[in-house]
C-alpha cells in the first residue's frame, strides 16, 4: 500500500504544486485542502493509476 501525489507536467504555465491523490466515486482526484491525506493504493491501483496519469500529462510520485 502506498500514497501518491499527482502535478500537471511543466509546461512553462507552471509553477504547479504537487497535490495527494484521491480515491473518490468517480475514480482518482487531486485531494484539496480539505482533504490532505492522500488515500492508500494497493498495486493494481497504482498501476491503473499510473496509466492514467501517463495519458493524461500528470507527473506521479511516492509520498512519504
């Protein structure tokens, strides 16, 4: 189980903070201040997490 945080790839508009990501009803989501813990993903969540952010031009990391 691990957490992520997700930005927009630079661009040159940036700077763009990292933001948590979040599980919600409708599938993954940029937490906002109300919500600053990122929710724990298990490894096929990551995965399809990662798909994602990569067609969709989001850089991903591991929060510590």
């Amino acid at each position: 189980m691990a957490r992520f945080q997700a930005r927009p790839r630079e661009d040159g508009l940036g700077p763009y903070r990292w933001a948590h990501v979040v599980k919600t009803p409708q599938g993954f989501a940029q937490g906002t201040i109300y919500h600053q813990s990122g929710d724990e993903f298990d490894e096929a969540e990551a995965r399809e997490l990662r798909a994602l952010c990569d067609r969709m031009g989001f850089e991903l990391r591991r929060a510590s």
